[in-house]
DNA sequence: GCCGTTTTCGGCCCGACTGTTTTCAGTCG
C-alpha cells in the first residue's frame, strides 16, 4: 500500500471525526492529519518504515497511528477506521478534492440529496444545482449554489491544488505580477513568500507581500491585473485572484513597520510556523502575521510587537535568522535557537560543472547537446567557472562495434586535449561521459574505452520499472567500476510525469561514502533529482554530492540555481558540495 | 492521538474571508 493510499484514508478518518463531531474529536482530527502531512513528506514507503522499525521516528507517528498502519499494510484495512469510516456515505470522501468543500458541506449535500454513489456524486450535485435545489436548502444561498458549480467544473479542468508547477514556471509567472504591482507608487516593496521563496521543487499557489499604507489601493492595482480571469476573493488585508494560467495567486498587504511578521508568515511551512509558535507560546509569546504579542495581555494593536525585518522578528525570540529554504520543521527552530545553523552552499560557491551535453559528433545513445565545446567553455567563463566536464552520452551499443566506440572516443579524446592547450591555465576540462548503467548493472562501454575518461557518470536510461532490492543491486555495481565517479539523477523521476524507481538508500549511501562516489543533485527543474529530502540524508551521513546541470545548451547551464536551492534545501554546504572545490582538490578525488 | 529544557498529564498556532446570518460556521493558509 503506498503513502499516497495510506494518506488519503489518515485524512478521510480525520474528515469523518469533524463530521461526527468536530469538537470532541477537535485533536484526533489534527493528529491525524499531521500524521498525514509527515507521510506525504516521507520519501519512504510507510512499508519499509515499519520494517526497519522507524515510523514511530516520523514526528506526529506515535503508538496509536503506528500500530493502525501495521495493520493497514498487513491487511489492507484497519477495524478501528473501518468503524469511523462506517458512518459516513462513501460519496462524501471525492468532493474533499474540490476547492471549496470540507468535511461538513460535503456531508451536508450528500446527506441531504441521499447521494449515495462516489462515482456520479460530482454529476449529481451538477445536476442539483442547476435544477436551484442547492440554494433551497437552508445555510445556502444562490451565491454558494453557483460557487458550488464553478468549483466543481474547475476540479473536473484539472485546476485542483495537487496540480503543481515546477520552480520556473512559478517563478516567471510570479515576475510577472512582482513587475506589474512595483508600477503602483503605493507600493513599497514586493516580495514573493510561500513555498516559491522556500524553493520547493514545485509550486502550488503563488504568494506575494506587498508593503503599504495604502491596501485598498493595491487591491484595486492587482485586480486590474491584465492577465486575471477572476477574483477569488478581497478583504482588507488580503486579496486572491486566479490568472488566466488556471493558477491562483494570493497577495497580502502590510504597513511596512510591521512587514517582518507578514513575510514571516506567509513563508511558512505551515509545520515551522505551528512549531515556532509553540516553542514561542513556551517563552510567554504569541505570534501572528501582525508580529508578537505577550500572552495575556489585549488582542490589542498597541500590545503587538513590530518587526520591519524578519532578521528582527526571529531576533526576538533569541534564534538566528532562518533561511527559508529550511523552514520545514526539520529541526532548523532548535539549530537557529542553538545558533547552530548550517552555513549552506550559495550560487558564488560554485566552481564548475561536470553533467554537460556538447554538439561533438559522438553518435550518442541518447540526446545531443546544441553548442560546441568550446561554445560552452566560453560560457563557463563567463560564469567564472573554474572547470568544466563534459559529459555527453556514451556512443550507442545498438549502432557501433565496440571498436568504432573506442574509435570515436579516441577522437574524443584528441579533441579535447587540443582544448585543453588552448585553455591552458584559464579554466581545467575534465573527459567525462554519461553512461547507462544497463539491465544488469554493466556498463554501456567496455572496459578498454573507460580507460580513455577521466571518469564515468552512470546513469539509469532503461528498464525504470525493477524493483527495489534488484535496482540496488544494478545501481550499485555499475558504481563499483573504478572509473565510474558520479551516480547522476539517482532516483530518475520527472516531477508532475514519473516517480522515479525505488532504492536502498542507507545501502547507496554507505557505498558512495566508503568508495569516494559522488551522488548528483541534477539541477534540470523537471529532475531536481536527488530530491532535497535525500539530500538532507546524505548530507547527514557525509555523502559527497555534486550539483549539475545536465545542460544540452549554453542557456542551460544557467539551472545551476536550481540544483542550489535542492541542496541549500537538504542543508548542504560547501564541504558537502564537490563542485566548490578547487580543481586540485577534484583531480586528487577523480584520481588523475 | 501526540508530546515533553517547568510536564508521562494536560495541554495542543493564529488569523482572514465569505455567505448567510444578526453572531457564526465553514474553509483556507
């Protein structure tokens, strides 16, 4: 049973206790979400956890929650939800997905129609609606009716939450209204907050501050924006639009003496901030987005504390400023009220980049690269890199002999030695490639064509669907090769497309630390793989790890950004980091 | 149901916005 499976009855139990009765079961419920919560966040199998012993690790697992997902996993049911989730229509649990509905409405609706049938329950309530059934009943209006029909036919457009964007897309649409709302003179600063500022590998709303005196009159700037479809909703201090990209964006707005606590807020994670509340509600304060206030005293605006500056705001309660990138309720409250955090790996910090794609004629496996080496040499240059490696795909095994093979890097070879006169003391060229790690863990090239590389980066191309334990396996023995240097996009998933294949990874860990390895953080926004969870194991367990760009053009190896926020997000610094290394440092690694 | 740098019992983050209401319930972040 997977962890998505697993959630999706965690909540539906949580649901059915605020339908029976939300006050009495008013912690249950939150328990049971935030159990939720941790196991979508967990890269490993609930499965797996309970074997190795480790669930009741997951913060919000404890005996209880332990012991009903041993039974879920063991049988496939639990006796305990089954009789919570008895009493409850089937045809509640689909409308939870819809924006707009909780527990009670979908309840309410299902109850009142007898709507019995989870498979026609969304036609049903259409059909309701439209006849003005909905509005009849009491609680409901004409307006709730016909937000209940949008709402339904925007989940059926696919514009529901789970429907994620990756790290560029958010970003640029998030420029977009950044530049548009700096045109207004009431606005002072700008900034973009939520899970885009924390650099999530993808992006589900946009969240946008603004500094001002005067709200109403950024309101009226946002909701003139030209690429809006419609308003959500406005308040005073907040306003909610949905653009014409189907996404929605949610801006708030405070004076400027009291911005710190709104950017605060709105960074998030929803876990650091429960978490950084309690541990303030410990020391007599009491947080919000407006700043802090002590704990009995009035809900009074002269009582609350202002912050211009985050910097200021966690000053106050004796920790060190958090970078956003870590704010997940990782531990980073008690390293930052230790003074203890990591000094993690920035943009400058990076010297080279070694997963590069160039035009160079090798009849390659796979994708070519666009640009020439030496195209891509001067851009590094420009990038002030230090090294390069290029790294195109192995020749393909299906098209040549294993002597046209040698042949062709033997050409290789030349070329790039003649590069490397040219570019004698100006920047260090590194002979890599990127090579399959085949069905049975051998390498795509033979042993004789290896020896002409400085190194190997592996790679999985093929057979994605083996499971776990034989994975592990051909993973790590395309890895024990001497030549082979880099395990590059380990988990090989492609974000909102494939999950990737599963592995051992306390066995690859320990392999690639033991056997000088290194394991890529590809930067590629669609790969962002090793994923910044894996990232914080390796870190832990003192794995190298090297960021890349996996560029097929010159513009590409711009991405670089991406693979920092990944590895900034897994606590990396530069001692973690292979490319912030001088290249002495990567010739006494790689072996030369 | 979870959890512990005052606690193994007695707490559990804090607020905005909307629709349908005359004071609030439901949903969302």
């Amino acid at each position: 049973m997977s962890n998505v499976e697993i959630c999706r009855v965690l909540r539906n139990v949580a649901a059915a206790l605020s339908i029976k009765n939300e006050k009495k079961f008013r912690f249950q419920i939150i328990a049971y979400q935030k159990a939720a919560d941790e196991i979508e966040n967990s890269n490993v199998e609930v499965g797996d956890l309970l074997r190795e012993k480790k669930l009741e690790k997951l913060p919000g697992v404890g005996a209880s929650i332990r012991s009903h997902l041993e039974e879920m996993v063991n049988t496939g049911h639990v006796k305990h939800f089954d009789s919570i989730l008895e009493d409850v229509p089937s045809a509640v649990f689909p409308l939870l997905d819809v924006t707009g509905f909780g527990p009670k409405k979908a309840f309410r609706l299902v109850n009142e129609f007898k709507l019995n049938n989870p498979e026609t329950v969304f036609s049903d309530i259409q059909k309701l609606g439209k006849e003005g059934r909905i509005a009849t009943l009491e609680g409901f209006g004409e307006k709730s009716q016909s937000d209940i029909l949008r709402a339904i036919e925007e989940y059926g457009l696919g514009k529901t939450k789970g429907n994620r964007m990756v790290l560029p897309y958010a970003g640029q649409l998030a420029d977009k209204l950044v530049d548009y709302l700096n045109k207004s003179k009431n606005v002072i600063r700008v900034s973009v907050l939520g899970s885009l500022r924390r650099r999530r590998s993808t992006v589900g709303d946009i969240d946008i501050a603004v500094a001002s005196n005067e709200p109403g009159k950024v309101f009226d700037h946002f909701t003139t924006y030209p690429g809006i479809e419609r308003i959500i909703e406005r308040g005073d201090k907040s306003c909610s639009i949905l653009a014409t990209s189907g996404r929605q964006v949610d801006l708030m707005v405070a004076p400027p003496e009291g911005f710190g606590a709104l950017l605060q807020h709105f960074t998030g994670s929803k876990a650091h901030n429960i978490h950084l509340r309690e541990h303030a509600l410990s020391k007599g304060l009491s947080l919000s987005e407006y700043g802090i206030r002590k704990v009995g005293t009035k809900k009074d605006e002269s009582q609350i504390m202002k912050f211009k500056t985050e910097e200021e705001f966690y000053e106050a309660l004796d920790m060190d400023w958090i970078p956003p990138e870590l704010r997940e309720d990782n531990g980073e409250i008690e390293a930052a009220i230790k003074h203890d955090l990591p000094n993690l790996v920035r943009l400058e910090d990076i010297k080279g980049d070694f997963h590069i794609h160039s035009s160079y004629p090798i009849e390659p496996s796979h994708d070519m690269g666009q640009n020439s080496m030496e195209e891509m040499i001067e851009q590094a240059l420009k990038l002030k890199y230090k090294y390069l490696g290029f790294s195109e795909h192995s020749p393909s095994i299906s098209k040549h002999s294993n002597r046209k093979i040698y042949e062709i890097l033997t050409l290789r070879s030349k070329y790039i030695e003649r590069l490397r006169l040219k570019y004698k003391n100006i920047i260090r060229i590194y002979s890599l490639l990127e090579i399959d790690i085949l069905p049975d863990g051998s390498l795509a090239i033979e042993d004789e064509a290896m020896d002409l590389l400085d190194g190997g980066i592996v790679s999985i191309h093929s057979n994605f669907d083996m499971d776990k334990d034989k994975m592990t396996e051909r993973v790590l023995k395309g890895l024990s090769h001497p030549k082979a240097k880099i395990l590059a996009h380990p988990t090989g998933r492609l974000l909102n497309q494939r999950s990737g294949y599963e592995l051992d990874w306390d066995l690859i860990f320990n392999f690639c630390k033991e056997n000088k390895k290194a394991i890529e953080i590809n930067a590629w926004p669609l790969r962002l793989d090793l994923p910044d969870t894996l990232v914080k194991r390796a870190v832990d367990k003192g794995v190298i790890l090297v960021i890349d760009t996996d560029s097929h053009d010159l513009k590409q190896m711009e991405m670089m950004k991406y693979g920092i926020s990944v590895a900034r997000r897994g606590w990396a610094t530069c001692n973690d980091i292979l490319n912030t290394k001088s290249y002495n440092e990567i010739d006494e690694w790689i072996e030369i």
